[in-house]
C-alpha cells in the first residue's frame, strides 16, 4: 500500500506500509521524489524488493533513482542492495561504519564506486536541486545509524527511533492515542530493548528540537504527525532508561553446569 505523505506537485514523499511478504516484521520503506529523480529510504530485502519496484513505479522509474538511503546495515534494512545496484545507477548513502559489511549482500565487484559513506556528522545531499539532510541517531540502535530530514515536507524519516510492532495497514494511520499506542503496539517495550542509553535518547532529542519536524516517521510502525505529538514522543524518548541503563549482573549469569 503506497501512502503520500506530501506532493506539491514538484517534491512528494511517499510510504510504502505492507509490502513485507512471509514472517517478517512489518517494516515500512519510503521514497522522495523531487523533479523526477528519487531516493528510497531503507528499501528491504528479499521480501520486498519485487513489490516495491511494482510500487514505485506509480511514481518514479527504476532508471531515475540516485540514491538508496541505508539508515544502518540491518537486513530488513539493505539486504536487497544487490538487486537495487543492478537495475538502477544509483548509489548507496551508508554510515561509515557499514560500507565494508554491505557488500556481504551483493555480488563481488557490484558495489565498486556505488556508496557514499555517511561521516559522523552526517551530510547534506542535492535530490533533484533540492537539499536532504542526513542526520547523525549514533547507537540508537547500532553504531552507524542515520536518518533523513526532508526540509519542504519537514517530514524527519527517523529509522528505528519511534518504531513499534503493529499490522501494515494500522502503520499507514498516525498515532492518535500516544499513552495507548505505548502499550498496545509495543513501542516502550521496543525501545527499552534496543535503544542503547538515555545519554544517546537525551543528545538526539536535544538536535531535533533545534529543527522544524512536523511529522516523525519510523521504519516500523506509526507515525507521529503535528508538533504535539512529535513533541509528546520527544518528551518521552528523553527520559526513557533503555538498553545498558537497565543492566543487572542478573543479565551475565555463569554458564550452567551442564552434567552430559
């Protein structure tokens, strides 16, 4: 199901919400468009990749994408970059960190001059003459992990901050009641498991707060949309205790003894 976010007629941003086909978590993958050229922002892998290309069709071709965004190295990610790199000229945006792992996805020589790394700071890239902003999210949830911020749409494309575990067609809906969708979808329980500390939550919040974000979308689960709600999530995201903050020597037990 493909869902506009924004379209001015030049610029559009668009989801993609139920592609994932087969057990795997529900993942949304996004592209923009400005003046014909496009990007698609963490485009999957193997269960999407054919239904995206059928997807995006409607909006752009194959032949016009010049970048694919990976936000960090996760299969559900960039595991199809293989299939991406052979069909399009585009090239890969990819921390760092994560450009000698990619090319355990493709087939050798493929990636040859295809990415771009992300340095720490993040960069700044042009999509059709307009600038995309590609903004540091380090260790929430891996080291090397990125997001993208539109600024005509004000749309903050965040990856796995704001995820939560929920069908693809509830994900095409923003989150209307944000205490219920804590609990119901999960979201808390997700992030106190893979957010790495409060120190991390605490500095990317301070960064967002200095930017126009009108709408929060994550890779997984519903959005946040108007400037309470990406300011309820914002409040709630600063003080989260997550990941190394919540571990007890109970988390290393000794090995057991095993008796054969």
């Amino acid at each position: 199901m493909a869902v506009t976010l924004y379209d001015d007629g030049i610029h559009k941003c668009i989801g993609f919400t139920e592609l994932v086909q087969g057990e795997g978590i529900q993942a949304n993958q996004f592209a923009i468009v400005n003046n014909g050229e496009g990007m698609l922002l963490d485009p999957g892998g193997n269960l999407t990749y054919k239904h995206l290309i059928a997807e995006m069709a409607s909006f752009f071709l194959p032949s016009h994408t010049r970048y694919i965004f990976a936000s960090h190295q996760d299969p559900d990610i960039i595991a199809s970059a293989n299939g991406w790199l052979l069909i399009t000229d585009a090239q890969i945006l990819i921390a760092e960190e994560w450009t000698r792992f990619l090319p355990h996805f493709c087939v050798k020589g493929v990636t040859e001059g295809r990415l771009i790394a992300i340095p720490p700071r993040g960069m700044r890239v042009s999509l059709g003459g307009a600038s995309l902003d590609i903004i540091p999210a380090h260790y929430l949830h891996t080291v090397g992990f990125f997001q993208v911020y539109d600024p005509i749409s004000k749309i903050l494309f965040s990856g796995d901050i704001g995820a939560s575990l929920v069908s693809g067609a509830d994900a095409a809906s923003p989150v209307e009641d944000f205490e219920r969708h804590l609990q119901d979808a999960h979201m808390q329980a997700f992030h106190r498991r893979y957010m790495s500390n409060n120190k991390a939550c605490r500095l990317w919040v301070q960064m967002v707060r200095q930017m126009d974000v009108e709408w929060i979308v994550p890779q997984h689960g519903s959005s946040f949309r108007g400037k309470e709600m990406v300011g309820r999530f914002l409040d709630w995201f600063e003080t989260l205790e997550c990941g190394t903050d919540l571990l007890t020597p109970s988390d290393f037990p000794p090995p057991p003894v095993t008796v054969c």
